[in-house]
C-alpha cells in the first residue's frame, strides 16, 4: 500500500486493557451467536445458511456471513438478531469458495488448505478445461474442492501445460 492510501486506517490511540478486555468477551459469543442465528433462519423458513458471525471490537455492531442460493428477504430475521443481541446488525452474502476459506480445512493433497484460507485473496474463475489440459482425472471427487467447487490449485499450472503444448 501506497502510504496516503484509503485503505490505509487512522490510529487514534494504543488499546487499553478495557478494550482487550471487551474484544475478548465480544469474541467468546460469536459462536453462540452464529448458532442462535441459525436456528432463527431456521425458523423463519429462511433458504440461507449462516456461515460466520463477527463482532466488532467494542461489540455494538455485528456483521452475519451467509451464502444463498436465491434472494432472501431477511428483514424479519435482522429484527430479531438485533432485539436478541442488542446489537446493529450487518449481513454480509458469501460465496461457496469465501466459505472455504473461512472454515478453513485438509485439502486432498493433505496439506491444509492454506490456498483459500491464507493466501489467496480474490478467486479467479477456473474452468472443466483447465483439468483438461492438465491431463487431470475428470472425476467430480478429484477435481471438486471442499467449497464444492473445481480446486483453486488447477489455476496454478494451467499456464505452464498450455505453454508446453505450443513447444
């Protein structure tokens, strides 16, 4: 980043151990939160999964990762997390691959899947014939990731087998 960047954020003060403290206790309800607010969607015949929940650090605001299939209107269930949670309430749509990498997991190579998870930052699209020119095994469980998706690593090579077919 360039130092006059956007991205770039203000600091206005070191953490004190108040907010640590905070941060901490915010943290330790994620998990309750994410799984409450499942089974409110559940009942509320919402089609949508809920996949992470994430507090801000002074816990007034909380930000819900779900994935869909459609449009869902959640309007009811927003009101509900925040009478619940006494909280602002942010959704956030989420792709299959985003789940992945939120999850995190063991890849079929064995390694962890720290393509999704750790490095990658944006998913470009991979496609049937990238597998193809790799002379990879078509099988849907050997070319499908743990997203369900095809594999991120069959982008990796892709280059280096189309440049070898020209020579």
């Amino acid at each position: 980043l360039k130092e006059d960047s956007h991205e770039i954020k203000q600091l206005y003060r070191t953490a004190k151990q108040a907010d640590v403290d905070k941060w901490k206790e915010v943290k330790d309800l994620e998990f309750t939160t994410m799984h409450s607010s499942r089974k409110m969607a559940l009942s509320l015949n919402l089609k949508m999964k809920i996949s992470d929940v994430e507090y801000q650090g002074d816990g007034k605001k909380a930000t819900f990762f779900y994935t869909a299939e459609d449009r869902v209107d959640f309007r009811e269930l927003i009101k509900r997390l925040a009478d619940q949670f006494k909280v602002r309430i942010e959704m956030r749509q989420i792709g299959p691959r985003d789940v992945a990498k939120l999850i995190g997991g063991m890849g079929a190579c064995g390694i962890e899947t720290r393509c999704c998870a750790k490095f990658l930052t944006d998913f470009s699209p991979i496609s049937i014939k990238m597998a193809k020119e790799q002379g990879i095994s078509l099988t849907p469980d050997e070319i499908t990731g743990m997203c369900g998706r095809l594999r991120c690593c069959l982008i990796y090579e892709y280059e280096q087998y189309v440049e070898a077919r020209k020579t």
